[in-house]
C-alpha cells in the first residue's frame, strides 16, 4: 500500500515541478504519514487524534525553511 502511495505522489510531485531529485518526499514523507496514520487502526490504545497532530507537527517541520516557511497554504506566517 506505502509503494503505491509513493509512487503516486512521486509522479504528481514531478508533474507540478516541485525539486526532489531523489525522491525524498515521497518516499519518506508518505511512508512516514502513512505509518502515523495506521497505528490507532492496528492499535486500539492509541488515538487517532493523536496521531494526526504528529503528521500535521511533521508537515509542518518539513515545510519550514529560513527562507520562506509555509505554514499549511499561509506563507506569511513563520514556524519556528
């Protein structure tokens, strides 16, 4: 399922232009979230409130910059 995944946003992310010459992105990013959001399906402890604030803690640590941050579609607030 993670492959399929990966591969798909691996295409999309080459199709609108965004650098990832070895396909970090896609790969780590979407397993990443994937794994995140399979836990409270394979765990009954855990919650799956709890593990969306850890994908959105990971987006936006990855989406952060010196440059320019962004900050889920508003660039003109920093994460820090």
């Amino acid at each position: 399922m993670s492959f399929t995944v990966s591969f798909i946003v691996y295409e999309f992310i080459r199709a609108v232009g965004i650098d990832d010459p070895v396909g970090t992105i896609s790969l780590h990013g979407t397993a990443g979230i994937i794994g995140l959001i399979l836990v409270p399906i394979l765990n009954t402890d855990a919650s799956f409130y709890g593990q969306l604030i850890g994908t959105r803690a990971m987006v936006v640590k990855s989406c952060d910059s010196d440059s320019d941050s962004v900050y889920f579609g508003v660039p003109e607030r920093k994460v820090r």
